[in-house]
C-alpha cells in the first residue's frame, strides 16, 4: 500500500512499554514482507500471537496441470463452477504458473469454524457476485459487486457473506500485489494522472478486539499444503496498530477510464501489478472521438504475455457471444484480436458499457483439469471467416 495507517489503540513510541488496564503488557508484533524491507504494520495484541496448541491434518493444494504447454486461445464458462458450501473448498484454480494462480468460487456460506491464513500468496478477491464482510485481524471491511478485496499475504481472515448466492475471482500472487509504480510520485502518493486516488481506497474501520483464550482453529497455506493448527487464543486480539501493510478494498465503478482520440493500449486500464503479472480494469468508458477512429482493438501479439480476460458485465465489443463469468485466455506468441464483424461494427460507436478485469502474465499460464470442463471447445476457430 502506498499511504500509512492506523486504527486502535497503539502507544506513543514503537517498541516501548504498552499496558493493559489491569497493568499487564501487550504483545508487539511486526506483520511484514520481503524481510525488514517491504511493507510493515505494528499490530498490539491481548495475548502471545505465537501460542501454537496443536498441529493436525495437511492437505496438499497444489494445482495440477492437464495442459502444460498451451497455444491454444481458450474460453472457459467460468458459472458453471459448482456452488459449494465452505469457501476454501470452493475455490477452483482454473489457470496458474509460478508466479499466480487463478481460481474461481461459488461460496454458499460463510466461515465461522475456522480461520484462513495464506503464507504463500498476497491474495486479490474480485466480489463478481454476493456481499458481506472480511473479517481480519486488522479490522473489517464491508463488501459488494465489483469490490476488489487485497488481502496481503500471511493475514488471518474470515469470509462472511450475507447470502448463498456469491462468485468470486481470486488471485494468488506470489510478489507483492501493488498498484502501479507510474500513477504514484516517489513518496508514494497517487498522482493526478492515476485513473484512482486515495480516496477511493477503503481501509479497515473497525476493530472488534477479541480477548478469549481457548481453541481455535487456523488453516494455513504454505507451499501449498493446507495445515490444521490450533491456536490457544483468538487471532482477533489486536487492540490497535499502524503502518502500510493492511487489506483493502477499491470498486472497479471507481476506476476513471483513460480515454483518447484513438483506441489507447491496455496499459492504461492498468488496476494493480506484481513483479511478473498485472491487473486491468476495462469499465463504461467513451470510445475514442477521433473522426475516422476504429474503437474496436486492433489485432497484437502476444509474444511475452498470456491474457487472461474476465467477464463481468455489459456488451464486450470485440467479442461474439459472450456472458457473465465468462473467461478467455489468448496465450502468448499467437495474435489475436475482435471476432469478425466486430471491427466493423465499432465504427462509429460513442461508447461501451464493459465491464470486464484482465491479468497479463509474464510467464506461460498452464491449465487444469477444472477449467478444460468449462471451455467452450471451438473458441480457437472463432476468428474464421465465413
């Protein structure tokens, strides 16, 4: 994150003497990344965050790849991921490399036996579906349609919906999940350029300390096995904390399309990015007011990316026939470009009402089993002429 933070109770100098009412100490703890040089918050907890009771069962979570060496251009129907009760058991990585996977889930309920923990992986849940509330041991955020919700890796959350009916896209990204070097100045703050500022970035509000020791329950990712670990107090125990390193949440409908006289680059749709990947929000925007523009995108090569492009809303105009929750991915070292009769039709066009997020990989995208059952099978001979 870009901009520092506090919430709670803290004390007045980091690393000194913080007492309870009844005289006892707080337990300081650094929450950071990438060693002592990343982003970090102080967080001050009611009990030892390190009270470990037991360790149980481990379940293996690692994707397996049914094509590992793609070249061909794939739609995957991503609806027609079963619902599922629990949310981790819902979630289906459909497309991954070393650096992201890309899952989808159709969560039902919301997590109250458990708590999350991914060691891995900065995680970016796109809320295409369903509302609630993350809860976190920073504090909670409150989300919606259209929510991107960026929870940095190694932080403890529940999901907590308020109906059955939820679809999620999730990211898990291997770096850390930034927004762009280019929209901030060199202390970090957005500038005047960035299609999003400060402001439109929702940070935890609330912070409901709990002081209970007993049984509780953690599941962990860590190189991908899921762990069972009992902890002896609840991990919600943090009465207050600062710094940069926090969930958030930023809507898609806040992201401020740049336009111009002609079609722009996918750069400038840019949302977030890593070291090896980024995020791309394509939202209702005016087409380009060049008086022999051709809004449609022209044809490119994908020679060091894969595309991935994700369906939420509204008409797609270089695309034919497709729907919400819809999934393509155009890999890379093939051109591609709109179906036929799309270019055509863009002319002239004023505006579009898309809504869709893209992830550019910069290492080849392998595909699993799930999402060979989803795809549309004749998506790669849609640019054929009649």
């Amino acid at each position: 994150m870009p901009f520092y933070h506090k919430l709670g109770k803290i004390p007045h100098k980091r690393h000194t003497i913080f007492k309870k009412e009844n005289g006892d100490l707080h337990y300081e703890q650094l929450f950071g990344t990438e060693g002592f040089s990343g982003m970090s918050s102080l967080l001050y907890h009611l009990h030892r965050p390190t009270m470990v009771k037991s360790i149980g069962k481990s379940i293996d979570l690692n994707p397996v790849a049914a094509v590992k060496h793609n070249v061909k251009s794939r739609m995957l129907e991503g609806f027609k991921v079963k619902p599922e009760a629990d949310y981790l058991k819902s979630r289906t990585t459909v497309l991954f490399n070393n650096d992201v996977h890309i899952s989808l889930a159709a969560p039902t309920q919301s997590q109250t036996d458990y708590f999350y923990k991914n060691a891995d992986a900065d995680e970016m849940i796109f809320v295409h579906q369903g509302s609630g509330t993350l809860k976190t041991l920073l504090g909670n955020l409150n989300f919606g349609p259209g929510d991107y919700l960026v929870v940095p890796r190694g932080m403890i959350y529940q999901m907590h919906f308020e109906n059955e009916a939820n679809r999620l896209l999730i990211l898990d990204s291997y770096q850390p999940l930034y927004t762009p070097k280019r929209y901030r100045n060199h202390f970090g703050q957005l500038l005047e350029h960035s299609p999003f500022c400060e402001r439109d970035i929702r940070q935890p509000e609330t912070l409901e300390p709990v002081d209970e020791k007993g049984e509780f329950l953690i599941k962990l990712k860590k190189e991908g096995i899921l762990h069972d670990l009992i902890y002896a107090s609840h991990p919600f125990d943090v009465v207050g904390w600062d710094g940069y390193n926090y969930p958030y949440a930023f809507n898609i409908k806040d992201f401020e399309p740049i336009t111009g006289r002609v079609h722009q680059p996918p750069p400038v749709h840019q949302t977030f990015e890593s070291a090896r990947f980024v995020v791309c929000s394509f939202c209702p925007r005016l087409y380009d007011y060049h008086p022999e523009a051709i809004p449609a995108p022209y044809n490119h090569s994908n020679i060091d990316s894969d595309e991935v492009l994700y369906y939420v809303d509204g008409d797609f105009m270089s695309r034919n026939h497709v729907d919400k929750g819809f999934i393509s991915l155009h890999p890379a070292g093939l051109p591609h470009g709109p179906h036929p009769g799309a270019y055509e039709r863009s002319i002239g066009q004023k505006e579009t009402a898309e809504l869709a997020v893209m992830v550019d990989t910069f290492a080849p995208l392998q595909v699993t089993q799930a999402a060979l059952e989803m795809e549309l099978d004749d998506y790669h001979l849609s640019w054929l002429e009649d």
